[in-house]
C-alpha cells in the first residue's frame, strides 16, 4: 500500500534513499517524502505526485548519512503535501514514517488534541509522532516512548522512526505490514520489501511480526514489546537485477506478459516427477494421510488472485473430485465459515503481504484448518504463516496489474490438481502423463501468440475508445473472462465485466449495443457451440465481438477472431489468457494510460 524507506550508513544517504524509494514506487505513488539530520536538525521535504517530484525539490537538502523517505497510497486523507510522509509532530524533534492503518488513531488523536498537540494533517500515522513526543514529555527516553507508544497502536505498522537528539540511530518496527532490513558492512537500509536493498546490500533479515529495531551506522538490535532480545536469521540473497530493469520493453507490464514463456517454464520446473505420473513439491509439510482426509478446499485470494482460485476451483473437482470452493479473501473472513480440520485453505498471492487474504488464513487456522499458501514473494507474510509453501518462482513483478503471476498460479493449481487426484486415484496414470506432457508444450505456444501481438495491436486501433466491454467466457475459461474484465479496468480505466457467458443472458444482454464489444473467450471446444451461440446472440443486436479462439476454427461470422493454438480444455485458460492481456495493453497504451502505475491503484493492498 506504501513503500517506506530507512537507510544508515555513508554519507550521501539523500540519493541512496530516494533511489532506493523510487524501487518502491509501486507500491504506492500519490505524493512522497523524505526526511534527513543534519547538524543536529531534522530536515523534511514533502511533494504531491510522483517521486520525481520529490526529488526536484530535494536538491538543495543538504547531505546525511541517514534518513527516512516514504511513497504514499493514501488511506486517511486527501493527496496533499501536508498528508505525505514523513511527519514530525509538533516541534520537529522526531520523524516518522508508515505503512499501514492504524485502526484506534482517532481516541489517540482525541487524547493527544486535549493534550495541547497540534495536528498538521489528517493522516492516521501523525498520532504516532505526538504519542512518541507525549511520552518523552513523560521523562521515558527516546527507545522507551517509542516502544510504549507502540503498545497503544491497534492495527497495522511498519514504522521506520529518526530523532533529532540521536542523529545516528533509526528506530523501526513491524506489525502486520512487510518489513526487510538490508545488512552491509557499516551500513543498513530498512524498506518495504527486498527490492530496493538488493541492489547494493544482498544480506536481508525478513523482520516478524513484533519486532522492534535500533539500529545505528555499526549495529542493529532487535527486540520485542517486552523488551527481549530477538534473533532473527539473515538470509543472502542473490539479486537478479535485470528483473528490475525494464529491459527493451516500454513498461514493465509488457516486459512480464513477454516472461511468461520463462515463468510457466519456471513454474513447473522441477515439479514434475515423471517417474510416478504426479507432481512433487518441496514445502508443501502436510503429510499424504491428512491430505487424503481432505473433503473440502476453500481456495482464497483478491483480485487477480482470486480469479485464479475460481479456476483452481473448477480443476479440483473435476481432476481430484474434491468439492472445492473459491472466495474472496474479504468476505471469507467475515462469514463465520463452517470449516472442520479436514477443509484445506488454498491462498493465493502474489504478494504474500494482501491484508484480507493474511486475514482469511488467520481466521481458518482458528478452526485447525491445514493451510497452504501459493505465492511469488519469497519471505514474505503469507509464505511464513502457512503449513505449506509453493512459490511461483515468476521473479520480481512490478507491473501494479499482475499477469505473468495470473498464469503461474494456473500452472502450479493445475499441477497440484494432478498430485491430489493421483494421491486419492482419481485419475490414472496415463492420464496425468498425459496432463503433464500437455503443460511442457504450453511456453512453446504461448510464445507462438506473442508473436502475434501486431493482430492485437490492430484490434485495440478499433476499441480503445470504447467505454464499456463485456467479457464472456465458459467452464475453464469463465476466469479468463473475469480477469481480462479486470485488466481493461485497471489499465485503461474502461468499464468492463467478465461473466459466465451463458449468464448474459440474464441481463447484461440489455448493455449490449454497436458501442459496447464483448470479447469472448471460445475455443474449439466442447462448449464451443454454447458460445458461438452467446456470440451471436451479441452480433445479432449490433454489438461487436472479439472471439478469442483456436486455429482449427472453421468458417465463422465472428467480427474479431484472435486464434491461438490449441491445447487441453484445462490448460486453454494459460493460453487465452495472453490476448486479453495484450489487448487491455495496447488499448492503455492508445489512451496514454500509466501503464505500470495506474491511478488509484497499488501493487500491495496490505490495509483491510
Ligand atoms: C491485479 O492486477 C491487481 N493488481 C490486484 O487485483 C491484485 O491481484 C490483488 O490486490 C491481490 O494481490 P496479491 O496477489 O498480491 O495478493
């Protein structure tokens, strides 16, 4: 939701730390700041907009060897200069910055008001700095104020936190929000996730839940609300940095829908235990025994995520025939389900950091309920909170709208679905060969679709002015529809639904009209009928259709026709899925969208 940034060490700290902000961009970018110590002064400049912003008007701050910065998707007020990050409270002497929602800020806020202190912003984290200052003012020294402070806060915190009186010591503390501190000799940087350090520091301590840091140019302590030492294990990791460049692309987005080749490969690789027809993983820690008791499967996720735990829901019960449903991590969690020890929650994430799915799993394992977690980001939340671990190994996607990561998921649902139907002997042998032959021939075709973006191209020419567009697919691909619907809305910011496309019928068929398209997703198979017949229903009121289908198609009256190779019916969602990812991308493009950084948008949603 928003990337901050705490750095320590060589002088020169302005540009390391507003570089390095810039890498956090992405998560979160309607305003931006920074704050240094210089000469025993805090020193804060503050921009609306993009960080580029920030740093014109950092030119002139003078030079540190430390400072906090922070890149803001706002939660608790306006976009304004006076609402970014950092905030210092009322006479300067601290700064602050954070990520996440404090819940009870407003009885803080109503207590520190009668307490004299004067606010400057409408922002939830600005009680966090008067608290701190309340607490000085009671005779606690600095670290003591910071870690009562921190025992009043309800809800979710990462905090990286200076004090003009220590100008070399950075306070920091994690809860509920992603935290990582980068390790180099005679120097540490605190950031929202891995990115930004791995360029020049490849030590990272994953900091929990809990933690409490001080860390000065030469050492780092970490300890918890009570004051305990903690230790937490430094993990190397080797930076791939080509990941976080763009590359020959013009926008990450395109870059990652161009990887896909290399993350489905990626995705499978090693997974596939040929010898015994299955599927092998290596975190997934829950025994054969209680895995063959399973009756149930709730897959949950948000968003894109989701979208594949619909199709992971058609493929569980339709290759392991386990009943299995797919919900939305913000409902599941209030819903009071009824789950017994042998339900198995599924999450899916990219980021291993949503708020709502972190939720959803809090709230089964309440009830026993094994868990496994299916994300990108290794180290991240959702990785370490769940009995077992898939990682999707699609590497760093910085694209706010996920696309290489869609289909990893698909890929490791579908080989998943080949293991737990080969363990309870739903399938045969032969036919999970057959299935996991299939899946090594999918980076080859995708590939062949790529290469047919100049079609796409010349389809968005004709749509991208369009201000609503309709979705429509069946079975395996009705995911697809949605999350093609979803695509088009967050790039482009047309309207768009995906829907069952027998379902539109029953109403959204009064949309439809010469200036609304419907693409629909119709390959040669054995529903193709069924939505030949949609398609036509559409044509037939002078609505327009993009046909997504496969290269056997015989003569059609369709109005588009994108053809793409053939496959099974459950790998055919990997394939369809390409076009409408290239097509939410050229018709953005053509409206001079922000492709990586759409409006209003965040990569991580790590608040409720
Ligand atoms: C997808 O393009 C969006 N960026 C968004 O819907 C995303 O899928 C959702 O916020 C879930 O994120 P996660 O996969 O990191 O949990």
């Amino acid at each position: 939701m928003c990337g901050i940034i705490g750095y320590i060490g060589k002088e020169g700290a302005k540009d390391i730390i507003l570089n390095a902000l810039l890498k956090l961009e992405y998560r979160g970018y309607d305003s931006s700041g920074i704050s240094i110590i210089n000469e025993g002064e805090i020193i804060t400049k503050k921009a609306v907009g993009r960080i580029k912003n920030l740093k014109a008007i950092t030119e002139d701050l003078p030079e540190s060897n430390m400072g906090i910065s922070h890149t803001r998707w706002a939660t608790h007020g306006k976009v304004t200069e006076a609402n970014a990050h950092p905030h210092t409270g009322c006479n300067n002497q601290i700064s602050l910055v954070h990520n996440g929602i404090i819940e009870n800020y407003t009885q803080l806020r109503k207590i520190l008001k009668e307490k004299g202190h004067i606010f400057k912003s409408e922002t939830d984290t600005e009680v966090i700095t008067h608290l701190i200052e309340e607490m000085i003012k009671e005779g606690n020294d600095i670290e003591t104020a910071f870690i009562k402070t921190l025992k009043l806060l309800e809800g979710a915190y990462a905090i990286a936190m200076i004090n003009r009186a220590e100008p070399n010591k950075i306070y920091a503390a994690r809860k509920s929000s992603p935290l990582v501190l980068g390790i180099k000799e005679g120097e540490y940087m605190l950031a929202s996730d891995t990115l930004p350090i791995l360029p020049i520091m490849s030590d990272i301590i994953y900091i929990h839940d809990g933690d409490i840091l001080t860390i000065t140019k030469d050492s780092y302590k970490i300890q918890n609300l009570d004051q305990v030492p903690v230790n937490r294990e430094i993990t190397k990791i080797k930076a791939d940095l080509d990941e976080i460049t763009k590359g020959d692309f013009p926008h990450y987005m395109l870059k990652e829908i161009h990887e896909q080749p290399k993350t489905i490969t990626n995705a499978f690789s090693g997974r596939i235990d040929e010898e015994n027809s299955t599927a092998k993983f290596g975190g997934l820690n829950i025994d054969e025994i209680d895995l063959k008791k399973i009756d149930r499967v709730i897959l949950t996720g948000c968003g894109t995520s989701w979208h594949a735990c619909q199709y992971g829901k058609y493929l569980f019960e339709d290759i392991a025939r386990i009943p299995s449903i797919a919900e939305y991590a913000s409902e599941f969690r209030y819903r009071k389900p009824a789950l017994t020890e042998n339900t198995l929650l599924i999450s899916l994430s990219q980021s291993g950091e949503t708020a709502d799915t972190i939720a959803a799993i809090e709230e089964a394992k309440k009830f026993n309920v094994r868990t496994i977690g299916i994300v990108n980001t290794i180290g991240s939340t959702i990785a370490r909170m769940v009995d077992g671990g898939i990682y999707l190994h699609a590497g760093t996607e910085i694209g706010v709208a996920s696309t290489k990561t869609f289909n990893s998921h698909l890929v490791i649902l579908y080989l998943l679905s080949v293991y737990l139907a080969r363990l309870r002997n739903t399938i045969t042998k032969e036919k999970a060969n057959e299935m996991l032959l299939e899946l090594k021939e999918i980076p080859k075709k995708v590939e062949e679709i790529l290469e047919n973006e100049t079609q796409i191209n010349n389809i968005s020419e004709k749509y991208f002015n369009v201000k609503n567009a309709l979705y429509l697919g069946r079975g395996y691909n009705f995911p697809v529809a949605l999350e093609g619907a979803l695509k088009l809305k967050e790039i482009s910011y047309i309207h768009a639904e995906g829907y069952p496309a027998a379902e539109m019928k029953h109403g959204p068929i009064a949309l439809i009209d010469k200036d609304m398209p419907t693409i629909a997703i119709a390959p040669m198979d054995r529903l193709f009928k069924k939505v030949q017949s949609n398609i036509e229903e559409v044509q037939s009121r002078g609505g327009k259709v993009i046909t997504i289908t496969t290269e056997d198609i015989e003569d059609h009256s369709f109005d588009e026709i994108i053809k793409i190779p053939k496959t099974s019916e459950y790998l055919m969602p990997i394939l369809a899925t390409i076009p409408t990812q290239l097509l939410a991308y050229q018709i953005a493009v053509k409206r001079g969208c922000d492709i990586d950084k759409p409006r209003n948008l965040a990569k991580s949603v790590t608040v409720e």
